[in-house]
C-alpha cells in the first residue's frame, strides 16, 4: 500500500504529474485544511482462476476496495444506489478521499451525499492492496491490459458486492479509459457514465512515446536487472518520474504559483523525489503498458449508456487540439461532451480530482439519468 499510495501521483493523486496538490507552505500564510475523516469500509474480494487476454492465469486474484455509505435495495431487492469511482494509472482508491474531491461530493446535500449513495473506490489489477507483480511475481505477473481491468471491476462489483447495475460508474485518466472499455464491453452493466481525462482513440503519437520512454528509462538502468532486483533502481525510475511529472503539468497553475526559477526547481524536484520514495519500478512498468491495446474507437456506436465525459484544455496527454471529441460525439448519440477551459486555476490533467471545475455536470448527469430515482437520504454518520 505504501507504494501505491504514493505513486498515485502521476495521474491520480496530487503528488506531482497532474500538479493536483496545493502549493507547499511557503507559497501561502495560510493553513492547509484538514481533510475530513470520512467513514471508510475496506475489504478485499477474490477472484478465482483468473484468465487474462495475454493468456496468463493466477489462481487467485485480489481485488481490494474501499466503501463508504451502505446499499439500498430496490423493491425488487437490487442495489440500486452504487457509485463506483475508478482511478488513473498508478493510483488507488485513496485517492478519492482527498479534500478536492471528497469534501465537495460525499456531503450531506452534496452530489454523491454518502447518506444516499454506495461509494465503491476498488484498487485496480496492479495497483495499491489488489494483486500486482511487486507481490513476488515480478516481471513472471501475467501482462494485464485494460480488458482485464475493467472484467475484474465487473467482477467485484457483481460477483463480489452483488451489484448487477451500478447507477454512476465515474472514472479518472485510465479509470475514464475503463469506462469506454466497459461501455462497449459490458453495454448494459452502468446506469451513466462520467469518464474524465482520456480519448476513446489508441494510445498512440505522444501519448505512447513519453509512457514507452518511462518505461525504457527503467529498463536501461543495469539496477533493473531484467526486474529481479535486489533495490529499486532509482536512477531508472528518476528518469521515468520525471516524465510523469511533466506529463501531468499544468502550464498557466505552474507559472502563477512558482514563478521564479528557484521555486520551479525546487518544486518538480521535490516532487520527483518524493514520489520515487515509493514507486516500485515492476508495478511501474506494467501500469505504463496496459494501455498498449486500448483502443474503442472501431466500436463506439455500441455505446448505448448515457455519458458525460470531460475533458481539460490544458491537459498534456489530452490536448485540446485533437478531433477526437467532436467526431466521437457522432457516434455516440448518448454522450454530451465538455471541455473545460484553461485557467490559472486549473490543474491540467489533473483537473479530474477537483471537482469544484465539473461538480455541475455530475448534477446534471445524476438527474438526467434519476429514473427510478435513487433513495432519500437517510443518516450516515
């Protein structure tokens, strides 16, 4: 976990490539809140003989999960309340209990007001307390792509949890990548969709060249030794944290809040450092490649579920510029489409975590898609 944790920075978390986290206190006078406690349940589901598409197999697969609020049953005796939140590469759910996102959405009154919805956070394949290869299988762990992510997440949720429709499956970066693939590959499993940061297109150009050279940076350090070693080889994962780190910036954000040479330095290579404390470079290597055979846009007409999928205009791994948007939206006569504009405020791909910049179209999206409505609120704490 305490690798996880960390290394949920690169597109999930705030710690560095998505410039999520607040100035460091010498950029402000005043305190940093203190992040609610908020009432999480945690549990781990197994799933057993897992086939992935690579062919491998594991006997046993851990899917471990965070909750917070219970299920409502329907009167039929369905869970009609779950929400499952899906994180981005190197993440965990953790993440999801940051004061940005959580104290603007899990509230009394708030759009996923935890006296009212089921909150699922799962650890994905290859990340935080859910099976990966640091766990002693190293680079022997079977090659997991985002199919197998998203069937393990189906799994867990109805398996595992006994939930058959989930009413809001939302997810970040790789999470908004697993709602595409779930879209096409369980057309009937969400109620809505929110994916947010990603294209439905292959990863590809840009994208695939700075996620290939991380992973060659590791795999150049004699350290690696072919992923047997005896010590993370920190001159490997220094190069691949330093492309995450620039891959997730935010250009406008980063100039008002470090504008002299001396705190940008300082800054990126704080954060560098502190994130390599706890990436393992195995974990690494394969949360990088998943996305090597993501590809939904042949299929996109067989999106059925109603989305509201949002995208930054400062985003580095999804900029602006692409078509992607406008001729998907063609296809997918349920899906609407933002893009929020660049601001000094905004955190480029990490806009994901702060709902503050998207809340309003959650709201919407949770209204358009309210029949059966969800439960009353009841008391949850």
């Amino acid at each position: 976990m305490k690798a996880a944790l960390l290394a949920a920075a690169f597109f999930a978390a705030p710690a560095f490539a998505q410039t999520a986290a607040p100035p460091p206190a010498a950029a402000s006078t005043a305190p940093a809140p203190a992040p609610t406690r908020w009432p999480v349940k945690e549990g781990n589901y197994v799933i057993r003989d897992f086939a992935f598409q690579s062919g491998g197999r594991l006997p046993a697969l851990r899917m471990h999960y965070r909750t917070l609020g219970k299920p409502h049953r329907d009167a039929s005796g369905a869970i009609d309340n779950a929400v499952m939140v899906l994180h981005g590469t190197g993440g965990t759910g953790a993440q999801f209990l940051q004061p940005q996102f959580a104290d603007r959405l899990y509230g009394p009154g708030q759009p996923l007001d935890i006296a009212r919805y089921w909150i699922i956070l799962p650890d994905n394949i290859g990340h935080g307390e859910s099976s990966k290869p640091s766990d002693g299988l190293h680079m022997r762990f079977p090659a997991y792509d985002y199919d197998d992510m998203v069937d393990a997440q189906v799994a867990l949720m109805t398996k595992g949890l006994g939930v058959a429709h989930p009413r809001l499956v939302f997810g970040t970066s790789m999470g908004c990548m697993h709602g595409f693939v779930m879209a096409e590959r369980h057309p009937d499993f969400a109620r809505a969709l929110m994916p947010m940061a990603c294209e439905p297109v292959a990863i590809a150009g840009l994208n695939r060249m700075w996620r290939q050279l991380a992973i060659d940076g590791i795999k150049a350090d004699p350290v690696w030794a072919g992923g047997d070693y005896k010590a993370q080889p920190a001159a490997g994962l220094r190069t691949a944290a330093s492309l995450l780190f620039v891959a997730g910036g935010a250009p406008l954000y980063l100039q008002a809040t470090y504008p002299t040479r001396t705190k940008a330095s300082a800054y990126a290579q704080e954060r560098v450092a502190a994130s390599i404390a706890g990436l393992d470079a195995n974990d690494l290597i394969y949360q990088l490649d998943a996305s090597r055979n993501y590809d939904p846009w042949p299929r996109l007409e067989a999106i059925r579920t109603p989305m509201t999928w949002i995208n930054s205009a400062d985003d580095f791994i999804n900029p602006r510029g692409l078509p992607y948007p406008a001729e998907a939206l063609k296809r997918m006569p349920t899906a609407r489409f933002r893009m929020i504009a660049e601001t000094p405020e905004t955190r480029g791909h990490g806009t994901h975590t702060w709902a503050r910049f998207w809340e309003k179209d959650l709201v919407e999206l949770l209204a358009r898609t309210a029949s059966p409505a969800p439960p009353p609120p009841r008391s949850s704490r």
